[in-house]
C-alpha cells in the first residue's frame, strides 16, 4: 500500500472511530426518549415511534445537507440505479428493521444491555464480508472480531437479570435482531457504494430516505401509531429527537464513509465502540455506577477492533486495486 493509501486508510479508521462516539451519545438520548412522556405510556408503540421519529429527523437533516450542496439532484438520480436499489435495500435492513429492533431492545433490555449485545454485528458483517464481497480476513482480523464478541458479553452479563426479568430474554432476542441486520446492512451497504458516481453522503440519504418513508407509508399507519407522533411532536420531546437525529445522521454519515474507505468488516468493528460511549456517556451524565466488569469488558471490546482495524497495510480487498477515493472497480 502506497502512502496516499495509508493516509486513506488512517482516516476511515478515525470516521469509524468517531461514528461509535455519536450513535454511544445517540443510544443515551434514545434510552430516556423512551422513558419520557408521551412513549412512557405507550409501552406497545413506542420504540417504533420513536424509530420513526429518529429516522425522519435524520433524513431531513442529511437531505438539507445535500439540497445546500447542490447534490440533491444527484441522489435522486442515483435512486433509480441498480446500486440506489442495492443501498434501498441496505435501507431497509438498517432502517425499520434494525432500528426497530434495537429500540424494542432498549426498552425491555435497557440501554446498557441492548448496546452491548446488538454490538456484535461486526462479527456478523465479517463473516457476511468474508464470504460475500470477498474482503480477505487475515488471522489478527479474526482475533479482534472474537474479542469484541467476548468484551460485549463481558459488559452485558449480569446473572440476576436472568432470574429476575423475564422481559430481559426478550429485550436480548430484540438486541440480537438488531445486529443481525445491523451486519447485514453494512455488507449490503458496501456493495451498493461499489457502484458508479455513489459516494457516502449520497448513500446515507438514501438509507434515511429509505427508513423514513418505509416507516411513515408503511409500519405507522398499520400500528395506527399517527395519534402518538403528532402527540410527541407537538410535545417538548421533539427537541431531544430532533438532536438524536443530527447524531444518527452524523453517526452514519462517518460509518458509511468508514466502510467505503476500508471496507464493511473493519468499518462494522470501529463502530462496535459505541457501546463503550453509550456506557460511559450513562455513568458520566446519568449516575450509572462503574465496575470493574465495565473496564474490563470495554477493554476487551476497544483491544477486538484495535485488532480488526489496525491492519492498515493491506487494502480493503486484497484483490481490489481501489487506491484512490474516485477509483471504482467493478461496478455495478
């Protein structure tokens, strides 16, 4: 790898880095959305509300993003391509689906436990990558993908929840949802950016795009769940989802960009931090007391994707002569 590569490489690990800080903030603010008025008296609807209400917010800030640019044009254009097709879709697994599974975490699990459990994705994304966009995975690679598994594990497991919590089981399936299709969305992702003329920011808007209008046409009216948005929109909540939208927004505006520098396995892994942000930002801001299993447990987790990511003398793919940010090879 040639210098300019590294430096390439230097920065999409620092975005990936760096997403993990916004959605660790964006988690927080989500966790006590829910528990405030009006969702606390909707148990049933409320995290699909409110991942409704985050995903609109976020489309429309990265959509007046690219309107001030002068690129919105562009990404309507890149809509009706076989790679906008294959980012819809990325859309879709990373948006209603993940999204919603993730906040039904969150509120039967706690944010603590759902951060730290749907974190595993980037193990599911690097095997999806391995096998799919052919992203070589050396043994180092595997190593940190293990040991980002064992750290969240380590922050997660507490036995008297187990015993104590039924609805705990099922925040946990809701949690590993969420990373299911959290790991696909980055390998479907990755493949959509391969395509001509996509670069991050078009990607991200169309992912928001996607989310927002899927949950507005489609999963909202079915769940008659309009009553509650306008009764939360017309609430002071609104301003606490609004700012969880710009972090969603920024968080996958520097998660996508990650992933298109040094690929879907190395991106997915640099965002798995979050779940240390999320913790920390709850003990500094929230009172949440710390443990030795939380130092222990993010240490675990920071080491796993200092491994996967730190192999920055290889490209994403081996095989893939892709040294320059406008350089494409096969696309789609």
């Amino acid at each position: 790898m040639n210098m300019k590569s590294m430096k390439q490489a230097r920065i999409g690990i620092g975005l990936g880095a760096t997403s993990a800080i916004a959605w660790g903030v964006d988690t927080v603010i989500i966790g006590l959305i829910i528990a405030s008025t009006p969702f606390k008296e909707a148990f049933v609807l409320a995290p699909i509300i409110a991942a409704f209400m985050h995903d609109f917010f976020s489309a429309i800030w990265i959509s007046l993003l690219m309107i001030v640019k002068g690129e919105f044009i562009n990404v309507l254009k890149l809509i009706g391509t076989k790679s906008g097709l294959i980012l819809i879709l990325g859309g879709l697994c990373g948006g209603p689906l993940a999204m919603t599974f993730y906040f039904l975490g969150i509120q039967h699990a706690g944010v603590t436990y759902a951060a730290s459990i749907a974190s595993i994705f980037p193990g599911i994304g690097a095997v999806l990558a391995f096998f799919f966009l052919k992203e070589k995975m050396v043994g180092r690679t595997w190593l940190g993908v293990v040991l980002s598994i064992i750290g969240v594990i380590t922050l997660a497991y507490v036995p008297s929840k187990f015993d104590v919590e039924s609805n705990f089981f099922i925040g946990i399936l809701f949690s590993l949802g969420a990373a299911l299709f959290w790991g696909l969305e980055g390998v479907i992702s990755a493949w959509g950016m391969r395509g001509k003329n996509v670069v991050p920011f078009y990607a991200i808007n169309i992912r928001q795009l996607t989310s927002a209008l899927s949950f507005g046409i489609v999963i909202i009216p079915f769940v008659q769940g309009y009553p509650l948005v306008f009764e939360a929109a017309s609430s002071n909540i609104v301003w606490w989802l609004v700012i969880a939208g710009l972090l969603g927004t920024m968080n996958y505006s520097l998660y996508y960009a990650s992933i298109d520098i040094i690929g879907a396995a190395r991106g997915q892994s640099l965002n798995n931090t979050y779940v240390f942000w999320a913790i920390a930002t709850e003990i500094l801001f929230i009172g949440t007391p710390i443990s030795w299993q939380f130092v222990i447990g993010t240490a675990i987790v920071l080491l796993g994707s200092v491994l996967v990511s730190g192999n920055i003398k290889s490209s994403k793919t081996d095989g893939e002569p892709r040294l320059n940010k406008g350089e494409r090879v096969n696309p789609v």
